[in-house]
C-alpha cells in the first residue's frame, strides 16, 4: 500500500490519513454505520473477508477483514473499476507452513494449473534439481507444482510473480538457486512452526514473521502518520523488501 500511497495527491492521502483515523476509532459495528466510509462487500467477489471502501469518486481501497473484531488490514488503493476487478479474481489467506498473510490471483492460478503439461518436464527445466516435497514444504501449491515443472526461463516465472504472494514468489526465486530447504524457509518465514496455523486464521497469520516483514503494525495513530510521513525510501530500508501492505491497530 505504501507505494500506492506516496503516489497520491495531496488532497487524495489527505482523505487516506481521515480513513485511517475513523478506522483507528470506531469499532467494528460503528464502521458499518459510518458516512462516506462505505465499507462493502461485493456481489461477486472471490474473499469473503475482502471489503472495500471509498476514497474517491474514483479510487478504493481493498481491505480485508481479519475476522477478529478488532483489525483490518489496508492492502491497496486502486480506481474503481481496477478494485472490483481485483474483488472477483483474488484472495486473502494464512499460509499453513510459512505464517504468511497472503494474497493470490487466484484466477490467473487456477489457469495455469489447468495449463500445466502433462508430459515429464525437460532435464533443462529451471526446478528439475527440485524434488516436489521442497516446494511443499516452502508453502508453495502442491497443484501449481507441474506448472512450474515445465518452465524454462526467467521471463516464465516473472509473469506469474503478479499472482503470487510475496512470500511463495521470494521463495521461488530461490529454489532456482542451490540452497538448502531449510535455509530458504528461514530466510522467508523466520521463526515460525509449519502447520501451526490454519489457512482461514487471517488473524494469526498478521502476528507471523513473513508477516510483520510485509505489514506493519502499530500501537496508534500518532506511530501510523510517523510512518507514513517517511520518505519511501526510508521504509525500503525499515522493511523488507516486500512490504505492500500496512495494517494498523485496533483496525487497520
């Protein structure tokens, strides 16, 4: 979100910072109620918990619903037409064996899983030296496995870097290297306990490592617009490399 955010006009973040207020002060049930918020739900989007609501005449911002009462998470601001679109083709989720909060196109997905070749892959493949039980045990998904079986070059894994989460893109990135499992799952997921969460605990995957190195969380407002007033390039340094997100507390 917060390279979308340092690319707003002044008036537009002016009216970013007033949500992050009224979300910072109301409670759940006060939010549904609240004039000019218009946090919705979509007739036919993919996330039960997705919700948007409004910036603009012309801009929304996706936000997902952690389900706990207490917080949401402001992932994007898109024009209108861009975030219903993005309500129909993509999904939140917890990553059983990273912890990740993710989020997936799970069109473009399910597309190249129906895609995938049926044939063995080429000895010149760029995860022939990968057995399936890696890509398993890094979060990957077991079905888009024979997909990415039969690619052979970087422009093929670039592509699909659009639909995938932060972390299952990072860890393919490395997977094309020789590390060892275990040193790319601690590089993506830190500390954390495979199969310690379930995929529908959004709430519990926030508090994660692979989380907390892509959504920041912090204590109040005042800490919030601190952080915002940054220069972007201070919070390249502060953040990991794939922070796209911020989720503020008590709900964003």
């Amino acid at each position: 979100m917060l390279r979308g955010y340092a690319q707003l006009d002044r008036r537009t973040r002016n009216r970013v910072d007033e949500l992050m207020s009224i979300f910072q002060t109301s409670s759940v049930d006060e939010l549904g109620k609240q004039k000019g918020v218009n946090l919705e739900k979509h007739t036919n989007q993919r996330d039960p918990q997705a919700r948007t609501i409004r910036v603009s005449d012309n801009l929304r911002g996706i936000v997902c619903d952690l389900g706990d009462n207490d917080r949401h998470v402001l992932h994007e601001i898109l024009p209108h037409d861009q975030a219903e679109d993005w309500m129909r083709r993509n999904q939140f989720r917890a990553n059983e064996k990273t912890g990740a909060l993710e989020v997936l196109d799970v069109d473009v997905i399910e597309s190249m899983i129906a895609q995938a070749p049926k044939s063995a892959p080429d000895a010149g493949a760029m995860f022939a030296h990968r057995a399936d039980k890696e890509f398993r045990q890094l979060g990957i998904d077991p079905n888009l496995v024979p997909a990415l079986r039969a690619f052979t070059s970087d422009d093929q894994l670039q592509a699909l870097f659009a639909a995938l989460p932060e972390t299952q893109a990072n860890a393919l990135i490395l997977l094309t290297g020789d590390e060892s499992t275990e040193a790319i799952f601690a590089e993506i997921a830190g500390d954390f306990e495979p199969d310690s969460i379930k995929t529908d605990d959004l709430a519990a995957a926030l508090d994660t490592p692979a989380s907390k190195a892509m959504y920041r969380l912090v204590a109040d407002e005042n800490e919030l617009r601190e952080m915002l007033a940054r220069p972007l390039a201070q919070w390249r340094t502060f953040l990991h490399h794939s922070q796209d997100g911020i989720a503020y507390k008590p709900t964003f």
